[in-house]
C-alpha cells in the first residue's frame, strides 16, 4: 500500500528535480572537468553516424561530417537540443521519484529508456534530414511540432512500461 | 505489460489525437493570436511598459519580433508554443478520470501557465545571455535542455493534476504519482 498526499507529491517532484539537476551537472560539467570524456557531445556524434547509417542503409546518400548530415545538399547539425537527453532526464527523473522501487530497477530502467529514446532520436535526426533536403517546408512542423510528440510518448512509454515491470518485481517481492 | 497495452496504448493514441486536433485549432488561431499579441505590445508601449522606440513585427507562422533600434532583437516563436498549449491541451482533456467541469479548468489554468512559462523562458534567455555568472548560465542550459524535453506542458498537468489532489492521505494502492537557443528556427 502506498499512499501520498500533496506533501509527499512536492517531496517526490523535489527528488526529481534533484536527481535531474544532480544527472545533468554530472553529464554536461564533471564528467568532462574530471576525466576529460565528453559524453555528451560523443552522444551527439553517435546519433550523427547512426542517423546516417540507416540513411545510406535505406538508399539516401548522406555524408558525415563530424555532427552535420548531408543530404541532396542540404545540412542537419546534431546539436545538443537534438540529442534527446531532456527527454531522458525526465524519465530519470520519474523514475526517481517513483517510491519502492529498487535502485537496480531504476538503473536498468534509464539504460532502457536511454536506449529507446536515443533509437527514436536516429529516426528523428533521419527524417529531418530527409525533410531538409526534399520537403523544406514540413521541416519546421516536424521539428517544432511532430517530433516532440512522438519523443513525448516514447518517454512517458518508457516510465509506463517500466513501472509495470518493476511493480511486478519490486511490488511482489516486497513483504 | 498487458494492462500497458490495454490501458497506456490507448491512453497515448486518445492524447496523440487530442494533440494533434488541437495542434489543427491552434493553426486556426494563430493569426489571431499573432495579431492580439503584437495589440499588446503596442498598448503596452503605448501605456510606457515598454520603451517608445521599441517595435513590434508579426511574422505570419513564426511568431512575433520585438525590434529596438541598437539592442539584439527579441523573437517571441509561437510554433514551440503552439506545440506546448496543444500537448497540455491533450493531456488535460485526456484525463478521462477528471470531470468536464474539472477538465475544463484546469484547461484555462493550464493554458495560461504554459503561456506564462514560454514568456518568462524568453525574458530569462536575455537575462542569461547578459549575465556573467557560470551558476547562471549552467541552470539556463538545463532549463533549455529540459524545455526540448517537453518539460512545461508536461509539468503543468502534472501540478494542475496533483493540486485535485487534498492534502489528506488519499490511500491509492500501488499507484504511482502518476531552444530558445535557435530562435525562429
């Protein structure tokens, strides 16, 4: 039995916006201070060769260079506001604030939205390549209101899925 | 994981449909929008908010520029707005287990929060940009990662959601709680 009231809601969004803030300084700040690995900006460059691997897979002819796609001519940059990370850090952040729930679930369950939110984020890049190049106009609608839609429902997908598994581990084995 | 597919699949395809009618009605009104907005900063002005110099330029489907002569020029871009009032839009009118009436207030208040947070987003990204402060400048990245992540309209119904909720225990069982940067772009 878990039962919350409004105090305990605004403890829980606080834990989430801590764990997001805590995440998101480690990413962008430490990490790269302290070992010099910039995972960020590698991620931005994965998702740049992926994207372009399954263009080329599926027929279009797109050049790599760095984090910038071409296509018929026409350049994407993968930036990081692309990178789908804001996303992932909501989920993360839900997925904190979730209670009972063991920090291994939690663990397995960001590697797993980071792995679905980054294979949408390659369709995406893709599609916005291919908008760029052949259907200029549809670029911005997609980018600015399509896409994030569908990057909403993969994330909130990813909490739900989750959450079921993890209520059907956690829950049961607790006494 | 079959209540997933029963229940959240279902939930999703009724928000995506939501989304994308209200996407429809914002494109309706987005010329009415553009035009009442570049209204208020003329009132504005014209009441001495604003400087008299400062102007106003409705871009029809980008947004609103306010140019002042020697200073950067503010973009105020409605299509990430349009995206966000939709979402909260979808995901009000989605909570099935809410009243109309209920629904129908959290829409007004949701719809005005959304607003407020892509105004203030916008004022702020010129305070950031002008100040010196490392401190300022990292909570101005995650807010802008955040913001691509859908953070307002998501945040939004989750407190119009949460503030239904009294301050007693409500006993739920196994529940969980349930860039500007490239403005114009």
């Amino acid at each position: 039995m878990t039962s919350f009231d409004r105090r305990d809601l605004v403890r829980r969004a606080l834990r989430a916006g801590g764990a997001i803030a805590v995440l998101y300084s480690f990413l962008y700040y430490v990490l790269p201070a302290t070992t010099g690995v910039n995972l960020v900006a590698l991620l931005n460059l994965a998702l740049a060769s992926a994207s372009a691997t399954l263009m080329n897979a599926i027929g279009f002819a797109v050049t790599q260079s760095a984090t910038q796609l071409t296509f018929r001519a026409a350049a994407v940059v993968v930036t990081n506001d692309c990178n789908g990370l804001g996303a992932w850090l909501l989920v993360v952040g839900a997925m904190v604030a979730i209670p009972a729930v063991s920090w291994q679930s939690r663990a397995a369950g960001a590697a797993a939205s980071a792995v679905a939110l980054t294979s949408i984020n390659v369709v995406r890049v893709s599609m916005l390549c291919y908008l760029q190049a052949s259907r200029p106009l549809w670029f911005s609608t997609f980018h600015e209101q399509v896409a994030p839609l569908i990057v909403v429902i993969t994330a909130s997908a990813c909490v739900a899925a989750w959450f079921h598994h993890a209520a059907d581990v956690d829950y049961a084995a607790a006494p | 994981m079959r209540l997933l597919h029963s229940t959240w699949i279902r939930w999703a395809a009724l928000v995506a449909v939501l989304y994308v009618g209200s996407l429809a009605a914002w494109r309706v009104l987005e010329p009415a929008y553009l035009h009442a907005l570049e209204r208020g900063v003329v009132t504005l002005r014209s009441v001495g908010v604003f400087r008299p110099s400062l102007q106003p330029t409705a871009v029809p489907g980008r947004g609103l520029a306010v140019i002042d002569p020697g200073r950067k020029p503010v973009a105020v871009p409605q299509r990430i707005l349009g995206a966000d009032l939709a979402l909260a839009t979808a995901l009000i009118l989605g909570s099935l287990w809410l009243s109309w009436r209920q629904r129908a207030y959290r829409l007004i208040a949701g719809l005005a929060l959304v607003f407020a947070a892509h105004l203030v987003t916008i004022f702020a990204q010129e305070w950031a940009n002008s100040s010196a402060s490392t401190a300022v400048w990292a909570g101005w990245n995650l807010w802008t990662t955040l913001y691509q992540g859908k953070v307002v309209p998501v945040a939004v119904w989750a407190l119009l959601m949460a503030a239904g909720i009294k301050s007693s225990s409500l006993g739920c069982t196994r529940t969980s709680t349930t860039s500007l940067k490239s403005l114009f772009v």
